[in-house]
C-alpha cells in the first residue's frame, strides 16, 4: 500500500497526547517528591525541553531534574503503549 499523504498532529488537534503527559509528569514527580505538579504541567505544556527544565529548577530548586525528564519520557511511552493514543472529539 502506498500512502499518498501523511498527517502530523503536533499540537494536539486530532491525539490528546497532553493528557498522557501530563499522567505521568504528575506520577513521576511523586516519585522526586515534588508538589502540585498538576498546576506546574500548565505552565510547561507546549513549551521546550530547555524551558522546561528551566522552569521546574526555579520552581523545585536542585534535584535531578535530568532524571525527571527522562522518567516523564518512559512513564509517556509506557501509557501509550498500555492504553493506547487518546483521539480528541
């Protein structure tokens, strides 16, 4: 079969991947014992790698915040894997 299109969803119109991250960022921080990180998400989604760290530095001062990130990583992938690619209405 050859495809005559393909569809890129970067920023969530058709796949509600926030959802999944912001699962796991919120599981992963009690792990590193970080504090509402449901509202912290809010001020990260949508932004870059860079920023984010940043951001979660000034917020959570020093901690592995390289290990945070990488666990966010595997916790996303681990989601979809278990429960799939959520589709927006």
């Amino acid at each position: 079969m050859k495809y005559k299109a393909v569809i890129f969803d970067m920023d969530g119109v058709i796949f509600d991947t926030e959802v999944v991250s912001r699962r796991g960022w919120c599981k992963v921080a009690q792990k590193y014992n970080l504090d509402d990180m449901e509202n912290e998400f809010l001020n990260i989604i949508g932004t870059n790698h860079r920023y984010s760290r940043q951001y979660l530095l000034k917020r959570y001062g020093d901690f592995d915040v390289d290990g945070f990130m990488v666990d966010t990583r595997i916790e996303f992938r681990r989601d979809l894997l278990e429960n799939g690619i959520p589709v927006k209405k």
